[in-house]
C-alpha cells in the first residue's frame, strides 16, 4: 500500500514538474546571407498557460553588426496539456561580413520561491560579401580573341611627349608672371578663412533639394550624394574621417569623439541606414521616407553646428533667402 501511494505521488510530481517546463528556441531563417539581405530572426517560447513568463524584446540590433529592421511582430496559440506557444519575429540584416553568434534568449519567472531563468541556444548567421570575380574552372567560358594591336613605338610618342612638356612649361611660365603682376598691383593676395563646415553643408543641401533627383528616379544617386554631404560634414566638423568607413564605423568613430547618443545621434543614424538600404539591398523608399531623410539631415547639421557660428537662426529647408 505504501509502495503504491509513493508512487502515484511520484508520479504527480513528475507530470508537475513537466508541466513547469518551458522551451525557448531561437533561429535565424537562414545561416548565411549576403550583404544587405533581410531575413527573419525568430524566438519561440513553449511554456505552461498558468506560468507568468516576462519576455525580452530587442531594439536596434541583435548583436554588433546584426540590425534590426522592425519588430517584433508577436503571435501566440495555445497547445494541448494546457500550454501555450507564443512566437516573436524580427526582421534583421547586416552590412558588415563576418560570422556573428547571437547569445542565448531567456525568459524570466518570479515567484515566492524566487527568479528563475530559461534559456535558448545559440543562434550563428554568416554574412558574406558578393563575389565579383568569377571561380576559377577548367572549363572556363573565354571571349573571342581581339584583333592585334602592335605596341605604339618611341619615335611615334616622342613628337607628343615633346609638345606636352613644352606645353606645360609655358603654362608655369605663364602662371608665375601673373602671380608677380598681380602681387606686384595689389601687393599681398588677402587671406580667405574657409566656410564653416554647417555652411558648407546647407548649401550643398540646398543644391541637392533643387535637383529634385528622386523625384526624377534617380534614388540611388540621392541618398549616395546625401550621405557624402552628411560625411564631409562630420570630416570638417568632428575630424571624423568616414568617407571611408562602413555606417558603423562611422558611428563608433563619432562616439569616440564624446558625441553622446542622443535625438541627433539617432537621426544621422536613420539616415545612413536608410541610404544602405537603397544602395546595397536595393530597397525602393516611399517620397515621405525620401523627405524625412533629408529633413533629419538638416536637423542634424542644424543641432552640431559651432557654438560661435549661431548668431542667426536658420529654421529649416524652406528657411528665408540669404540666411545662412
């Protein structure tokens, strides 16, 4: 009688305990993607339906170099045994190539015995560049042989080589008396300080607003000339040197000059995603979004501007003739 109780017992705390039991998996829809290609990053949790879980929900990015796009779009649906089974997905890329392991998702479980924790596994991505050059193959498709063309000798270069340089030595002739005339006429050239850097950068805005190249259809070159106004900006005004560098490492670079991360901060960073998007993942943006980039580019330049250059207000795009 004993052993009977004990086991039904044992029993009950076994289907207890089972039915306590919560399952976390985390995956990406694919292990590897190119450069720019948006995929969906996945989170499912099979828990019991009178358990009170507090899930995590994740802003930006996944880990350095996995951005997130939009998210989480959460579902859920109940299962036999009374369980419930709830999914969260968001849509993630990157712009950077390497192999990136996202750490494991846990829910949380407080009660009177205290704060548990359930994990998933580890979720792995591989971002890989485009290759350009073909494989090497031995069977290999050549085009046809081009008509030869015999080398260029030196008695047919040299006539030309001459002229060049007798060109050429007029033209610095030329240049230096000129320089003398006019030092010699108005006796010393006066010194011109260079624009500040938000005057360089609002007036190149304004020149890219009056082409209207979106509105043409040339997105690509919009937000490829928006960005390289946004660059030099940061070059002339933070030293950060990023005509160069990829989105985040033009952003870590500004961090490090102790540019804080703010409303600022967020709109530069709207912006250059947003131009990846266009230029490598050849995403097609509505006109407001077209709109909104450009405005937060000017709100950017117009909040980091120089302390001394803000005698005068400048409002916006649509600001008055002649101010700055």
């Amino acid at each position: 009688m004993k052993k009977f109780l004990f086991s039904i017992f044992l029993f009950i705390t076994i289907i207890t305990a089972f039915g306590q039991n919560v399952n976390i998996t985390s995956s990406f829809d694919s292990s590897r993607i190119y450069i720019g290609d948006q995929i969906k990053f996945t989170v499912t949790y099979d828990k019991p339906d009178n358990l009170k879980l507090t899930l995590p929900v994740f802003k930006d990015t996944l880990c350095k170099n996995i951005e997130i796009l939009s998210g989480p779009r959460t579902d859920s649906s109940s299962r036999q045994n009374g369980r419930i089974k709830i999914v969260q997905k968001y849509l993630i890329t990157s712009f950077d190539s390497g192999h990136y392991k996202v750490k494991p998702i846990f829910a949380e479980s407080k009660n009177a015995e205290g704060l548990k924790r359930f994990y998933s596994d580890y979720s792995s991505l591989q971002v890989m560049r485009v290759k350009i050059a073909p494989p090497d193959t031995a069977a290999k498709i050549f085009d046809i042989v081009k008509p030869y063309k015999a080398p260029v000798t030196m008695g047919e270069v040299l006539p030309w080589l001459l002229i060049i340089i007798i060109l050429g030595i007029i033209t610095w002739v030329a240049i230096k008396f000129f320089r003398k005339l006019k030092k010699a006429v108005s006796g010393s050239e006066p010194y011109i300080p260079p624009d500040p850097a938000h005057v360089i950068a609002f007036r190149e805005l304004e020149i890219l607003k009056n082409e209207e190249l979106w509105q043409k259809g040339e997105i690509k070159k919009y937000y490829t000339r928006l960005t390289e106004i946004l660059r030099q900006y940061l070059e002339n005004r933070f030293r950060v040197f990023s005509l160069e560098l990829t989105t985040s490492e033009t952003l870590e670079a500004l961090l490090k000059t102790g540019f804080k991360k703010n409303g600022s901060y967020n709109e530069l960073k709207s912006v250059l995603a947003g131009a990846d998007l266009v230029k490598f993942a050849k995403y097609k943006p509505e006109s407001s979004e077209n709109e909104a980039h450009f405005q937060s580019s000017w709100n950017f330049v117009l909040l980091t501007r120089e302390a001394e250059f803000f005698p005068e207000s400048i409002e916006g795009p649509e600001r008055e003739e002649g101010s700055v």
